[in-house]
C-alpha cells in the first residue's frame, strides 16, 4: 500500500513539473498497473485468508474462553475442595475428641466398675479391668486398639450385672475369721455378700481397708449353716441386714472398759491410781467425820446442871460419856470450870483447834487429785496427738484406723481426766464442810458452855 502511493505521488509530480517523461510514464504506466495487480492479488490473498483467519481466531478465542472457563471451574472446584479439606479436618478433629471424651469416660466407668463391686468378684473380673487400666495409659496404643481393650471391660460389666440379677454364686478365696485364707463360694444377693468356706470360716464377706482379699465375719453358726445349704443347693434362707452392714461396724466399735482403758495409754495408770487412792481416802473420811458425835444441847444442859448444883463429878461423868473430840472438849472443860472464863475459852480453843487437823487430814489429797487429774489428761491429750502426727509422717493422713490410736489415746485420757476431777472436787468440798460443821458444832457448844457457867458464877 505504502508503494502504491509512493508511486502516485511520484507521477503526479512529473506531470505537475510539465517535463516530457513519456517513456519514463510509460514504464510507470506499467508499474503502475502492475503495482494495482499486485494490490488486487494482494486483495483477493487477503479476503481468502480473513475467513480461514476469522475462523481460526473464532477457534482460538472459542479454546481460550473454554479454557478460561475450565479454569474457573477448576478454581471453583479447589476452593470447594479447600472448604471441604477444612470441614473435614474440623469433622476428623471433632471426631478425635469426641473418641477421647469417650475413651476418658470408658475408663471413668471402668475404675468406677472396679470399685463398686465386691472385693470378691474383683477375682473374677481384675484381669479385663488390670488390661483396660494399662491400655488406658499405654500411649504406645492407638485409639482403636485402647478402645477395643476398654469395650471388654464394659462386656465384663455387662456380663456381670447379668450375673447379679437374681443372686450370683461363684468360687473364690477369702480370709476366715481364724485369719486363713481359703478357698470356698461367694454368695452376691442384692448388696450382700456371704461366703461359704469349703472347710470351715462361713460368715458375712467384708471389704477391709488394707486387705487385699474379702474378710469373712463370723455371724453365728445358725447363718452360717443357711449360707452353706444356700451355696450347696442354691436354695434356702439367709440373714438380711437392713443396715447395710452398719450394724456390724457398730458392733465392731464396741470395747469393754478395760479395752477403753487400754486406749488410753500409759497416762492412764497413773489417773486411775491417783483417783483409786483419793476415792478411798473420800470413803474413809466420810465415815470417820460423819462417825463424830456432835454435842447435843440437851448434854451440855446436863452438865450445866449438874455444875450449877455443885456436882462436878456427876458432870465430869456425864462429860466423858459423850464420845469423840466434843466428849474430850467438854471433859476438859468441866475439869476447869472452877478456873476463870478467860482460861476455859483458851482451853476449849485449844481442843478445837487440835480437833481441826485431826477432822482435815487427808482432805488436800482429795483437792491435788481434783487439780491433777485434768492436767494429767491434757498431758494423755498431748502425747496421744504426738503420736498421731508420728503416725501421719509415717502413713499419711489416708488411714484413718493407723490414727486412730494416737486419737483415741488423746480423747480419752482427758475423759477420764475431767470424770476423776469433777467427783474428787465435788466429795472435797462436801468433806470440807461436813469437818467445818463438825468444828461449828464444837465452837458453838463451848460459847454455850462459858456463857452458862458465867450465869452459874453470878449467882
């Protein structure tokens, strides 16, 4: 095209310049035409080529938008595919700990299981429930595998509340009353167990704390020859205690004295000897105060009267019948009655006060054991609490049974303590005023005594 107009342009000069180019536009005429046949062919190239070209570019653009079209699905179907993966990951996620809950509470159920049934059937049952406590732990395991080993001890479960329904009998051993272990039956009622010893031992079968096996109770020989029919025959009759096994542990905390005694410790002779002592002492002083003959008015009005008639042997007689220390005080008193009242005071004041010593001897023994015997509880309590925090360095505080002796020694050492104290201090006081009446007594009779004789002097 850009020839063509070249040569236009070229022609159009040379005729515009006037010169004669006739050959020269001749052979221009020429290129001319042959420039427009070359334009014409080009033409007619060109509109051959522009379908095929149309087409093929048509074709192209038809694959690209396909292509396009397809990596738009393809981009689609990765982002699903993405979204998808997520949920998934999130489902398997989910599922794993949906698969540890139910493992941790397999394994809940199962340690539950362990400790729920009878200490006799776990010989039946402790090798499903020893396998699932170490698969439970064993991270060498897959989920699958721990989860299988879990199912059979909840099969064992299952199987056993089969077992149950209606009574279960089945052989095992168990420690007898006599401290063997033997073998023989368990009988399983409801929330009983019963064991049948195949020599001798049947009784009650208990769990004990520290006992590896069931312990058997010994209930008399009549239950027990129902229990050993029942296991035989599995027919007959057996003892239903409707405590549950409380009346038993009752039963079990009962102690004699001398048993509770015992409890107490070493702090206890010493309680005990010093109570026995002054409750002897309280008995001997009961009876010896209350053994004093108390001066009656009508006595001292005889003597009066014989003095006052000048009869001092009949009143020195009388005097001397009266027993005891007022007997003593009014003798003495007669004997002086020719003596001023000054000297017959001192000397009643001197019987008295000879008489009172005599009247309280013993009494502060009573008093030191009602001061004592408290602080010697207290010192029961301290050693017995001593003890107790030994023992629980020792064993821990898991044990109640090895702490209780160290408790029991701290309790009833100041039991018996405050029980010694309250009753020494109540005869002590009771004793002290029964001697200070008996003093009163005297004192009053000899104010009577002087008062009268004064009244005989006068006159």
């Amino acid at each position: 095209m850009k020839k063509i107009i070249i040569l236009l342009f070229f022609f159009c000069s040379i005729s515009l310049s006037g010169q004669n180019l006739d050959p020269a536009e001749v052979t221009a005429a020429k290129d001319l035409d042959l420039v427009l046949q070359n334009l014409s062919d080009l033409r007619a190239k060109i509109e051959r080529e522009r379908i095929p070209l149309a087409k093929e570019l048509n074709a192209l653009e038809s694959d690209a938008l396909a292509k396009r079209q397809e990596a738009d699905r393809n981009k689609r179907v990765r982002e699903n595919r993405e979204v998808n993966l997520g949920t998934m990951e999130q489902s398997i996620k989910s599922l794993k700990d949906s698969n540890s809950y139910m493992t941790s509470q397999l394994g809940d159920y199962i340690r539950r299981f362990e400790t729920n049934i009878h200490i006799g059937e776990q010989q039946i049952y402790r090798e499903k429930i020893n396998e699932a406590a170490i698969a439970s732990e064993n991270t060498a395991l897959e989920e699958t595998q721990r989860f299988v080993v879990q199912l059979q001890a909840i099969d064992a479960a299952f199987e056993r509340l089969e077992n149950i329904v209606g009574g279960h009998i089945f052989e095992g051993n168990a420690v007898t009353p006599a401290g063997n272990y033997e073998k023989g039956k368990f009988i399983i009622v409801g929330p009983v167990s019963f064991f049948s010893s195949n020599t001798s031992g049947t009784g009650l079968a208990q769990r004990e704390i520290n006992a590896a096996n069931a312990v058997v109770k010994d209930i008399g020989e009549k239950h027990a020859a129902s229990i050993d029919a029942l296991a035989s025959s599995r027919t007959g009759f057996i003892p239903v205690d409707t405590t549950l096994g409380d009346a038993l542990k009752l039963a079990a905390t009962q102690e004699t004295i001398v048993e509770h005694i015992k409890n107490g410790g070493i702090v206890m002779y010493p309680i005990l000897g010093l109570a026995t002592f002054a409750f002897i002492v309280a008995i001997f002083k009961w009876f010896e105060i209350g053994s004093v003959t108390r001066a009656r008015p009508r006595d001292l009005g005889i003597i009066l009267d014989f003095l006052r008639a000048g009869e001092k042997e009949k009143a020195l007689g009388h005097a001397k019948s009266v027993k005891g220390p007022v007997g003593k005080m009014l003798t003495a008193a007669v004997d002086n009655s020719d003596s001023d009242n000054e000297f017959i005071e001192e000397v009643l004041y001197e019987k008295i006060i000879s008489t009172q010593p005599h009247l309280e001897r013993m009494l502060p023994l009573i008093a030191v054991t009602a001061a004592t015997a408290p602080l010697l509880g207290l010192l029961g309590t301290v050693t017995g609490m001593i003890k107790t925090f030994k023992l629980i360095t020792v064993f821990g505080t898991g044990d109640a049974g090895n702490l209780a002796s160290g408790i029991s020694e701290a309790l009833i050492t100041t039991k018996f303590g405050l029980i010694i104290a309250i009753p020494s201090l109540i005869l002590h006081a009771l004793l002290s005023r029964k001697a200070k009446g008996v003093i009163a007594s005297m004192e009053q009779t000899a104010v009577g005594f002087v008062n009268g004789l004064s009244e005989i002097k006068k006159k």
